[in-house]
C-alpha cells in the first residue's frame, strides 16, 4: 500500500497597514485606507502594492536626498502615491471570516471581507474619513475563528500603531491659488509639526520615518519622470538650489510644462509580531500631506 503524502500547506503573507494622505495643501483627500490583505508567497509577493514598479532611490543619511530618474512607465515608489487607485490598495489571494476587528481602548473598527476583480480578496474598512480616522492610537488585532478556512482565527495585542495626525506649516500656499510658484535658485523649506505625541506599544515610544519626496511630471500627466527623496533630521528640512537644481524647472513663471508634487511622509512601523502560522508580520501606517510646486529659473 503506498504511503500517502500530506499536501504541504502554502505559506501565507499578511500586510496591514493605515494610510492617510491629503493633497492639495491639505484641503483634499487623496487616499484613506485601513486594511488587511493574506497571500500565498508564491503567487503574489508583491508586500504591498498590486502592481511591482522600481522604486525611488531614498537617502540613508538624515539631511541628505537622492536623486532617481525614472523611466514614463516607472513611476513606482516607496509608499505608492495615493491615487486611490486598486493597483495602491492591497491585495490577497486567502481570506478567513467576512469581517477581522481592530480594538484601540477608545474605538473597535470592523474591515469586511471585499471581493475585488482577478479573484483578489482583502479587508478593508467600509468608510474612511479625516475626521474619524484615528490617528495616534494602538489596535489589538481580532481574526474570528471560521471552520476549514485558509486563515485561521487569532489574536495579537497591540498589532497596528497609527501616527498622530500632522499639520504642514512649509511651504506656506494660498488656498486660492493651490499651486505654490517657486525659483529654482531659492532654498524650499519643508517644516511640519505632529499634531500629538507618538504611540507607545510594548511599552516604548515608537519612533516615526519622515521623509519628503519630491516627483516631477509633465503637465496634464500623473506619471512623474524624476524624483528627489529627503530624509529630513527632524520635522524639518531645508532643501537647497544645488539640490533643486537636479529637478527639470521650467524655464520662467509662464510657462507650464513642469509640475512637481510636493509630499511630506510620516510613516510609523509597528514591532514585528508572529503570526499562528510562523510568518513575522509587519504593520505600518502612513500620515502625508502634499500639494503642487511650479519649479522655475529666473534667468
């Protein structure tokens, strides 16, 4: 009689993360996300984007940037950059119960179960709002139990820790006019101020990421051709005509060929946790404002 062999279980990847993003100096919202997605590795290892792209080059000392050229069809990035498209969204390809809850001591949230085209699957909260989003706390992660699903039920304490909201107090841009008109032979000064302090989880403050990023595309385009990337010591940066001067500037202040987008990122990783099937599970958030700059010479 011939042994039988038990079918090896797939690996499973799990991505969590909140993201907020605000355009337009603020007064928009590009992008309001917390979900969960489950994967097979081997099928779909992209972490968290569902489409793979190259990503922008980002500076490993604090007061530095890196420059990236990118190609028309490379327009990928670090944190994607919130168009509110799918293809930013996560992605599984397993799912468990209909709904998984997220429990903070103020508030529990409920992401459903959504079927998206392909065969893709993820949870997700229904609705997201500035105004209930909630920034500077920590959730416990619920999975409920359901019999012969691909995702087991379990519980881990304090698995997502989400920034305090931010208020960008540079550059300084007319609501009326939207787009900020700036020589490119002076220094751009980035300077924000979290509005709260940052979240403690296993009893130690957590320490957030900033960067700003700086893309370049032509008008009437959403696909940059070049970026800057600033890793700022603090919740400021100064970034100087030398380094401006790497980004195509338009030749004077009527002309409108070039448009930068301007974004400021605090993103906030959570200490890795293990999930019941033996994966390190990493969680993030993201808080970002962003807006518009119109680079010109003045010679």
């Amino acid at each position: 009689m011939d042994e039988e062999l038990e079918e090896t279980p797939p690996e499973i990847e799990m991505s969590l993360e909140a993201v907020l993003q605000r355009t337009r100096w603020g007064e928009s919202l590009g992008r309001c996300q917390i979900e969960v997605a489950f994967r097979e590795a081997e099928t779909d290892p992209a972490p968290s984007q569902g489409s793979a792209s190259p990503m922008i080059l980002l500076p490993e000392t604090a007061g530095t940037c890196a420059y990236t050229a990118l190609a028309p069809e490379e327009a990928g990035d670090p944190v994607g950059p919130g168009s509110g498209e799918d293809d930013w969204e996560l992605l599984g390809t397993l799912s468990g119960s209909d709904v998984i809850y997220l429990h903070s001591e103020t508030t529990t949230l409920t992401l459903h179960r959504q079927e998206i085209a392909g065969g893709k699957v993820r949870y997700e909260l229904a609705e997201c709002s500035i105004a209930d989003f909630p920034f500077g706390q920590v959730f416990d992660l619920e999975v409920p139990s359901l019999e012969g699903a691909a995702i087991p039920g379990f519980y881990v304490e304090e698995a997502l820790a989400v920034s305090p909201d931010v208020w960008l107090r540079e550059p300084l841009v007319s609501l009326s006019a939207e787009t900020l008109y700036h020589p490119a032979d002076t220094s751009l000064h980035g300077v924000w101020d979290d509005l709260g302090v940052q979240p403690e989880v296993l009893g130690e403050r957590l320490a957030p990421e900033r960067m700003i990023f700086a893309r370049n595309h032509n008008e009437g385009e959403f696909q940059p051709f070049e970026a800057l990337a600033c890793r700022p010591p603090d919740r400021q940066m100064v970034i100087r005509p030398e380094v401006l001067a790497h980004l195509q500037a338009n030749p004077d202040p009527e002309t409108h060929r070039y448009y930068i987008g301007f974004q400021v990122d605090t993103a906030l990783s959570t200490p890795a946790f293990m999930a019941p099937w033996g994966q390190t599970v990493f969680a993030r958030s993201t808080v970002s404002e962003s807006g518009e700059i119109h680079l010109y010479t003045t010679e």
